[in-house]
C-alpha cells in the first residue's frame, strides 16, 4: 500500500527535525523510513520525488543537486532534500 502524500511529507519533516539547521535528507531516507524491504522503497522513490516537488513549489522544502535547487521531477541524479534557506526549524 502506497503511503499517502500527506505521510510521505511528515516523514521528509521528521527526518529533517532529527537534523542539524541546515543539514540534508535524501529521498531514499524517507522512503527507506516508510518501507523497509528494499524492492518497496524502492518503488516509493517517485512518489517521494513528486511530494518533494510540490512542497518546494510551496515554499516549504528545498531541493538541491550539487548545493543548486532544482525540480525534484526533472532532476537527474541523486538530489538532497532540506529546509528553506529562509526559514528556521520552528517554521
């Protein structure tokens, strides 16, 4: 069962929370935290992408490759995930 998007953006934030101000996730890690049997993270990576895309569109996540934003869809490569530059973690 895929998670919903709205438990696929928690986690992204609760592993962020875990974090040091400033510091990065990779996709894989929220997928990893949502399906531990590797062919099931796996197949939840586009998911997890497309979430992080709409929560970048809405200001609320950034998501970099090689310290530059990008667009979490049309990103190749491995890509980071993190909070705004802008906002604290109280935000």
């Amino acid at each position: 069962m895929t998670p919903s998007d709205a438990r696929i953006a928690a986690v992204v934030f609760e592993l962020l929370d875990r974090r040091a101000a400033g510091a990065t996730i990779c996709p894989s890690d929220a997928a990893r935290a949502l399906a531990a049997d590797e062919g099931a993270w796996r197949a939840l990576m586009p998911a997890v992408r497309r979430v992080a895309a709409a929560l970048a569109r809405a200001g609320s996540l950034r998501v970099t490759a090689q310290g530059e934003d990008v667009d979490a869809l049309r990103a190749h490569g491995p890509i980071r995930l993190g909070r705004p530059l802008n906002r604290d973690r109280s935000a």
